[in-house]
C-alpha cells in the first residue's frame, strides 16, 4: 500500500468536503492526512512528522476515516464516530442500527443526498448510500453483528 501524504491544501480539500456533504460548521481535525491509491483517507498524530520515515518499511499507517468516491466522502465507521456529532445534515438517527451492523440496507421515507451518516443517540454506525428511499449498507462482512 503506497500512502501519500496531503498537502495543507489538499488537507483542507478534504476537510471543505465533510463540511459540505455533512452540514458542519467547523471541523479541526488537527491530524496529519494520507490518502493511497484507492483514494482512501488515513489520519495520523502529527507527531509521525518526528520518525524518520525513510529508515523504515511502513505497510500501514494511522486510522482508515474515508473513501472518496463518485458521490462524496463515504466514512467508516471510525469516521463517523469522528466527525458525527458535529454533522447537522445527512445523519439519520435510527432504531434499526442493529440491523444495519448485520449488513442489511436501511429503508427511510427520508430524503438524503449521497454518503448518510447511521446513527442511535449519540453511537455512530458508519456510513452508506442513499438510493430510492434506501440506504444502501458497505460495512465489510469482517466487521458486521452475527446473529
């Protein structure tokens, strides 16, 4: 896995995109980003600045967040947890969130635009896609409830 390192300005790309797909005001999230070739998203303390990278061999690096995609940032379930509370759209606020950590999609009379943010009172389940009336579940089999 090759990972990149953002610039400010690619950093600050990023951030202006979980601003405007989830509603958020503000968002300091004073970490380090990295992105790899599958246009996923990494943080790190900025204390990794201090190790000399070039002296080793990093096969990962930080906490997975986000994928950019076609429709928006799609976030893990570690990246909703991180920016969730501060979203004040695309956030639906569910009874069914057991269901969702099984796999199944969600359906909502609810209208959304793109990656929505699952959540029960102040838990956050990850992210999926809105699509006629259904949100659509990408939690990886690995990570989903078993009955």
């Amino acid at each position: 896995m090759h990972l990149t390192q953002l610039s400010k300005k690619e950093t600050k790309k990023v951030l202006k995109q979980f601003q405007e797909q989830f509603g958020i005001k503000s968002l300091d999230l004073d970490y380090l980003f990295f992105k790899n070739n599958d246009n996923k998203i990494f943080i790190t303390s900025k204390e990794f600045q201090i190790i000399p990278q070039d002296k080793f061999w990093i096969n990962n690096l930080g906490l997975y967040i986000a994928k950019i995609e076609k429709f928006g940032m799609h976030l893990t379930i570690e990246g909703s947890q991180l920016i969730g509370k501060k979203a004040t759209k695309n956030v639906l606020d569910t009874n069914d969130y057991k269901e969702w950590m099984k796999g199944n999609d969600i359906t909502t009379n609810k209208k959304f635009k793109g990656c929505i943010i699952i959540k029960n009172r102040d838990n956050y389940y990850g992210s999926g896609i809105y699509k006629n009336n259904r949100i659509l579940n990408f939690i990886p089999k690995s990570r989903r409830l078993r009955d």
